[in-house]
C-alpha cells in the first residue's frame, strides 16, 4: 500500500518534445495518428465509391497532407521517415515479388522520395538546434 503524503509520479512534467531523440516515437505519434486516419478515410471512400468524380482530387490532397505531416515529423525524428522509406520500400518489393499491389508503384516511389527529404530535414534541423 502506498503512503498517502507520498506522491505516486515524482516527475509530472509533460512529454518535452523538443529534446526528443534522434529516434523518438512519443514526439511523432501525433503525425503517426492523423497519416493513418488521412489514409484510412481515403481508403474507405475509395472502397466503398463516394464522390466518383472528386476521387482524383481527394487523391492528391491525402498526398499533400501526408507529405506535410512527414516533414513536420521530420523536424522532429528521424522515425518517420524512416517508416515511410521502409513502407514504400515494401509495397515495391511485394509488387515485384509477390504481384501484390498495397498502393501503386507511383506512390510508393513518392514515399521513398519524401522519406529521403524527411531524412535531410532532420538533420538539418538537428544541426540548426546545436548551433542556436
């Protein structure tokens, strides 16, 4: 049983974000959760054939919003990016190897490619932090 003057989280301060680690997931699940429900909304619109002839532009805004989330979690942490290289590294592998397609080859070189900017972005910003 636990002493009753005693408080039981010694530390309560929140989760400081901006001295997150290289690999830091806490900082980013923010970008992890709104990617997911991003694509999750765009999936079932698309499965279930709403707005045919807004579908092209639905498309693209999900891209838009997906890239902007992973260069906000790129200033963060290199997690990121690092799923996102690694997802559009899978989805080309299984479309090669297996004839499964997850998303088309397009935007799975699309991910790769902001996966790679990410990457440059947290560096940069991981050195513009040292130096100021």
């Amino acid at each position: 049983m636990r002493h009753p003057k005693r408080p039981m989280f010694t530390d309560n301060r929140p989760y400081d974000t901006n001295r997150a680690g290289l690999f830091s997931f806490f900082s980013v699940i923010t970008q992890i959760i709104i990617i997911a429900v991003v694509y999750a909304a765009y999936y079932y619109i698309k499965t279930n054939d709403y707005f045919p002839l807004w579908l092209i532009y639905i498309h693209w805004a999900v891209k838009i919003i997906i890239a902007f989330e992973i260069v906000i979690a790129a200033a963060r942490s290199l997690t990121v990016p690092l799923l996102a290289m690694i997802l559009g590294g899978v989805a080309l592998y299984l479309m090669q190897t297996r004839d499964v397609s997850l998303i088309t080859g397009r935007d799975a070189w699309e991910l790769i490619i902001m996966g790679a900017a990410g990457f440059v972005i947290t560096f940069i910003v991981r050195s513009l932090r040292r130096q100021g």
